[in-house]
C-alpha cells in the first residue's frame, strides 16, 4: 500500500455502483491494492448507499488491528509525533494505517509545507497508508464514518491503525475514544493541561506524551499532569495514564511512546478490557446506525401522507397526539 | 374556574394514579372545577404516565380555543399586557386561560411583586384559568408539556388561551409557534427590532405590539418594524403583520391588539389557514412523541441484552454494524 491520496476507481470493476461489487473490492483491498482501500474509504466517507455491504463485507476482519488515537491542541507537534510513530511502528514490521481526521492536519490542509513534505517519508512505503477524513456530504460527519473507515484500514491488513484528531471538540473526543489506546499530546507552557481537563480529554487519555519537552516548563507540566492523575478517581483495577516525554522534531522519546502503547495494549489484553472497548465501540456504532435509520423514516412519513393523515385526525379532535404517534410507530415497522 | 397556584389532587378521586380515573377528572374539568384543572396541568408538567390517558380524554376538544401567543424581551411589559389583554377579553364575554412559560414572568418568580399583585385582579374570576409553567422533571421541557396544557385549558372551555413566554431562545419560539395568532412585544429604544431578526421572531409575528408607546423613540421603532415588515417576502394570499402601538400600564390600545387577534382570526379562518394550522401543530406534537418513545425504547435496549449480544457478534466479526442496527429495529418493532 502506498500514501495515494486521490481515490481512483477499481480498475476492471464497473466503478462499484452494485452491491455485489463489494466483495472484489474488499477483496483487492485485502490484497493490497492501494487504489481499492482508497475507493473504499471514499464511499465511507461519502455515506455512500453501498455503505452496508461494505460493512458486510469486512466484518469478519473486525478488531484485528490495534486502533490507536492521537490528539492534542494545534501546534503541539500531532502530525511530527504520527510520523515518527509510523517510523518506529515500521521498524518493529507492522503494516501501519493513518486516517487524519484534523482540519490542521497536512493532510487536510492547515498546516505548513514543512509538515506536508515531512509526511511525504511514507509515501512510497507499500506498508502504509495515509489517508484524510472530511466531514463532507455526510450525515453525522466524521463522528459516523470514522469508525468504518478504521474497518476498512483493518480489512486492508493493517496491524496498527493511528487516528489523528484535534482535541478541541466533542466530535474529535468522540472520534478518539474508538480507539484501543488514546494518546494526548501536550507542549510545556501551553497551559494544555488545564484545557485537557475542561475539554474532558483527560477522561480518555490512556498515555500523555509532554512533546517539545527540550522546552522551559516541561517540569512544571509534566507536574501538572501527573498532579490530575493522581486526583482522578481510579479502582484498584484500572489502568492508571503513563505520562511520556519526546521531541518528536529531533526523533526523541517515539520508542517511549511505542513501548507505552505496548504496555497499555497489554494490559488492555491481560484485564479482557479490549474486547470491551471494541463492544462498546460496536453497540455505539450499532445505536448511531439504528437511530439514523429511524431518524429517516421519520423524515419520509413527514414527506409522505401517513404523518399529515393522521395530523388532521388530531386537529379534527378524532384521535389524540399519543395514539397517531403510536399508529405512526406501527406504520414504521412495517 | 380561579387563578389557583398550587395543584390540589380531585376531591373524592383515589388521587387520579389509575388511566381510568382520567375521563372523571377530564369531567370535572370540563364543569369547571378549577382543581381539575390544575390536576391535570401538573400531570402533564411533569411528563407523567398518564399522558396518553389524558391525551385520549382531551382529544375530542382540540381546536376548541384560539390560541394566542405573546413574546418578547423582559421588560417590554408582557404581564401588564397579558393581564389589561385578559381584562378585555373578559369584557367580550369570553372565557380565557393563561400560561405563563415565561422565567421572568410573575407567575414563575422572575418579575417585581408589582406585577404580580397586578395580576391578582383576576385571581377570583371564575372565567380566568391563570398558570405558570416550569420545566422541572419533564424530558422535552416546556415545549413538550406546553402544547397538552393548551389542550388542559381547551377541554376546560377557554375560548381563548393566552401562552405567554420570553422571546429569546429556540424553546420560546418553538412554544411561540404552537400560536394561532402570535403578538411580538418591543419597546422604543430597546433595539428589539434587530434583535427579533436575530432570533428568528419575525418569521413567527402576526401582530407586533410597540408597547410603552408614550416614550421616545416610538415613532422610529415603529418605522424600524415596517421597514423590516416590507422588506419580508410574502405571496399575494399571505397575512401581513400588524402593528399596534399600546401603554398597556395605562390600559391604552388594549382594544387595538384585541381587535388585531381578530382581524387575524379572521384571516386565518378565510384562508383556509387555521386549520393548517391546528394540523401543522398536530403533526409536530405526533412526530416529537414518536421520537420520544423510538429513544427511550432505544435506550431501553441499551441497559437489556439485545445490544450487547449484537455488539459482541460485531466485535468477533460474526456481523456486521448495519445488519445488527436492521435487527435492533426489528427487535424495538416487536
């Protein structure tokens, strides 16, 4: 797999507007075939109506790669930091996935030429693939296709998946938190720590990384941070947030962060707590699906006639508000 | 029926805990027994089960009343309007309701004890039916519990219902809108005329009242809303806003705002427009309980079994995210 960042139809394949395409896409996908994961994702990304027979046809790879997210404030060195990880996650042999799903991403196009071209290391590696997440034309924005284009990465082969967010909103928390493991990147002097807790990253940081720690202040920061661990309310069984420091400009602490990773992975594995997160993650992900289809139901009764029928049966005092609402459920389940 | 503050349980009923003993209190209501009404107001307040019970009984009576609604800013004197409103509506012979959805209405603890005593002229009328409305303990808040009160007030035998709210949020206009005939309150020099741009309220005004209409500024206010009024766009079959100029603390252009709710009545009834109306408001009553009850099913099945067991086929790679939403929604028709 290669960092292409155009998606380019399946070569041979009418160009995947039937279901029973899917299955040779994914199956080219499997195979390595870079422009094939790029279709994939697009039609995720895309809320395309092919949406769940692509589902159908990845599930049996599901919870094979290690989701990793990363997230942290503009400036903290998010993009550096994936970068360097995807160096050192390459070294150990895996097969690594990006999906960058922050607007100040390179990959999205807020940051500096520097970082684009920096990210450009990775390009020509057949053991990575890079990719952006636009909220564009989809319902429930990145928050709804993050998830299947995590699959999408792990039906591809990937062993590891990172999920680069900003943290600065709910829908970035949200993304994050399909994660395995969840790292926060701060910077000395930012004032970060307080803003972490205010935005309720703290909650989901499994392993803070003080990056840019050649700074002043990196002391009083990491200070900070381990002063919020020790406050937070913890059983004697949970994992307690690693704090590491790096300066991922200069290379410096990525093995730090890599061996973290591991040990939270571990100990994920050794306390069942993995195949929890990726239950929850599931049921999450079921009740978002049911609820959106419920959602449009509505919307085409209120287009239809049934939900006007039954409206002028309440305004002529024929029927009650509860018992249109309840004909117009059974309508639903027909 | 009195301006009774606090819900007293029926006399002689087993305090209404049963469906069955609804249609009884309905009766009451209906003869004018201002406890019923208060009874029944407080379980629709406070969203309680026998809702739909209570729906059922009232249905018969919808459309009965003409609705008005009043809104504007604190301080633009709503309650003194409402109160000199009601004084001429009695005046007419009709028998009229109050609802005070307002934070900073009298009835609701806001406002100065001037007011309150003010509104006290019509405690002992038996033809005024006088009540606040909170949001406590009712999911949806008011805008869920204001329409069934209106219902209330209606199966009681108001002929007019004044809703009186605060215009400066989304619930307001939303409560707003289940008017009939909708007034907007502004005062000269309050700059309300840019503000109710800003909060969507031109869009809900079928009388603008210019209240305080003794002070400065009153004639560019008036000009302001005129200009705005012009500027609107409006097919040749739809109702232009009137404007009414009014010292209501002085009893003054009482008459022009009643004659102005008639005039659009009157509109209302020629057009076709009133019973699209009642059916417009129908139909988001039907819709907003559907959604209720999809959610709380939904929710239901997240604290039973049925979710997890899809969840945890999903994360062994059994199935798929869409397929399990498909078999949720099967489960919640069942």
């Amino acid at each position: 797999m290669s960092g292409a960042a155009e998606p380019v139809p399946a070569a041979g394949s009418t160009s995947v507007r039937r279901s029973r395409d899917v299955p040779l896409l994914v199956e080219r996908a499997r195979a390595g075939d870079p422009r094939a994961v790029a279709r994939l994702i697009t039609l995720v990304e895309n809320g395309d109506e092919l949406l769940p027979a692509i589902a159908a046809a990845l599930a049996p790879y599901a919870g094979q790669a290690q989701v990793v997210g990363l997230t942290g404030s503009p400036g903290v060195g998010k993009s550096t930091t994936t970068n360097e990880l995807v160096r050192a996650l390459r070294a150990q042999g895996h097969r690594v996935g990006v999906l960058a799903v922050d607007p100040s991403s390179p990959f999205t196009g807020g940051a500096i030429l520097g970082d684009r071209v920096r990210m450009q290391d990775h390009a020509t590696d057949p053991g990575v693939y890079i990719r952006s997440m636009s909220s564009r034309g989809h319902l429930g924005g990145l928050a709804a296709a993050t998830p299947q284009a995590v699959r999408v990465l792990e039906g591809a082969g990937c062993d590891v998946v990172l999920v680069e967010t900003v943290g600065v909103g709910q829908a970035e928390v949200e993304v994050a938190s399909l994660a395995d493991t969840t790292l926060v990147l701060l910077a000395p002097g930012m004032g970060d720590a307080i803003q972490a807790v205010k935005a309720g990253i703290l909650e989901i940081a499994d392993v803070f990384v003080v990056n840019k720690a050649d700074r002043d202040g990196v002391d009083a920061t990491v200070r900070d941070i381990q002063g919020m661990i020790a406050l937070g309310e913890r059983g004697p069984g949970q994992w307690r947030p690693q704090v590491v420091r790096s300066v991922a400009a200069r290379g410096e602490g990525i093995d730090d962060i890599a061996a973290a990773i591991d040990k939270h992975r571990g100990w994920l594995v050794e306390h069942g707590e993995l195949r929890r997160r990726q239950e929850a993650r599931a049921a999450a992900e079921i009740e978002a699906i049911a609820l959106g289809t419920l959602r449009a139901r509505i919307g085409s009764l209120r287009d239809g006639t049934q939900l006007s029928t039954l409206a002028a049966r309440v305004a002529e005092g024929a029927t009650d508000p509860y018992t249109a609402a309840d004909e117009l459920l059974a309508q639903l389940a027909r």
